[in-house]
C-alpha cells in the first residue's frame, strides 16, 4: 500500500482526500423532464425542477499524471434542493480505475462503477466511448469554436448518501474555458437512454484543469 493510502474491505486502495486532479473536462447541459431521469435524490433532497422539467449535466473527465490518480470518467449529475440549499448528486458515473471507483464510494458515497474507455483528445477535438462489459454507455465528439481569455474558477457541493449518512463534499475547478459543439450518442439500451435524440443547450471544454475534491464538510 502506498504511504498514506487506505483500503476498502476488497484489498482497492485509494489516495486519501482531499484528491488534487488534474486534466481536461467537456460538460454538456440538457434540459429533460424530471421524471425522466433515472436514480432518486439522497433522503431530505429534492431535484431541482421548473415546470416539471430539470438541468442535467453530462460530463466526460481526462485526469492526466500530475495528480494524485490518472484515469477517464463520465456522468450523469443534477441539481437538488435541501435544508442547507442546493447542490449536485450524481447517481450515474463509470471510472476505468479501481482506485477512484473504491475511493469515491468509500470517502463521499459517490456511486463510481468501471468502465472500458476509449479517448482521443488533441486540441482541436474529442472523440470517447465507454462501454460496461461490451455494453455501450455513451460516445461523444466534442468541436471547439470559442475560448474565452484566462483562467475561470468554478465550484459546486455535491451530495450522496453514504453508510455514514449524508456526504455533502465541496469540488473545486480552476480551468480555461472553450465553448463548442457536442455530437452525443447514447446507447438505446444503455443508463443514459434518456438523452438519447435529445440536444444539449451547450457544451464547454475545461482545459489545462486543476480539480481539488473534498474533503467532505
């Protein structure tokens, strides 16, 4: 075991938090019915929802060497609503790492599962597909039309339920930010099925990113 590191009851290590990460991020937002979108809020929160329909973020990460793991993940997160205000759950999310999946789940109760990935990112564009056991999840092709100057600063609680209770676990980003266009595909009859046919209201590249996550408030 690396100096530091703890263990799940399976033998996974993981880093201890908080995990500094670094990469490139492309974030897609959509805006679907709430009934729609699989997997229920922690106990005491509540979607975020405006005529029945609610904002859901999609997500593909690139964690590169630098930080305290390297490995590719994509999600699915929405807006809830609680006592102590709003924040964002994410029930759906692969990883292709044992150690991020054992050490979201352990940490903050984050429901990572493994995935296989496939990534080509150059500066021009992104192409990625992830698939569970053959099963296709999603692939997406992501073109760039417009960088803003700058570094951009972004931070968001997310909430998840844990066998310790509640988890509210605060994320920051510092990254550059490039505007563009999303080309989604999303297996019929995969987890993210809802948002197939659908368009995203917009898309953002975060490139050249440093992540700092937890560790839980």
């Amino acid at each position: 075991m690396l100096s530091g590191w703890c263990a799940d009851r399976n033998g996974v290590t993981y880093p201890p938090p908080p995990w500094q990460l670094q990469g490139e991020l492309y974030a897609s937002l959509w805006r679907v019915p709430a009934r729609s979108f699989p997997g229920s809020a922690p106990s005491g929160l509540r979607p975020v929802t405006l005529y029945g329909q609610t904002l859901v973020g999609t997500a593909w990460a690139h964690y590169e060497p630098g930080g305290v793991l390297a490995y590719n993940e994509v999600l699915a997160a929405c807006r809830v609503r609680g006592p102590g205000g709003t924040a964002t759950h994410v029930p759906l999310i692969w990883v292709d790492h044992p150690s991020s999946a054992a050490g979201a789940r352990a940490l903050w109760g984050i429901p990572k599962r493994l995935a296989t990935f496939s990534v080509t990112s150059t500066r021009a564009a992104l192409e990625a597909a992830a698939d569970v056991n053959g099963q296709a999840i999603a692939s997406t092709r992501f073109h760039p039309h417009l960088r803003l100057p700058g570094r951009w600063p972004l931070q968001t609680r997310l909430a998840h339920c844990s066998p310790d209770g509640m988890k509210l676990t605060r994320a920051r980003l510092s990254a550059r930010v490039t505007f563009g266009s999303t080309e989604w595909r999303f297996a019929s009859e995969g987890p993210l099925a809802f948002l197939a046919c659908r368009t995203p209201l917009l898309s953002v590249r975060f490139s050249e990113m440093t992540l700092v996550f937890g560790p839980p408030e």
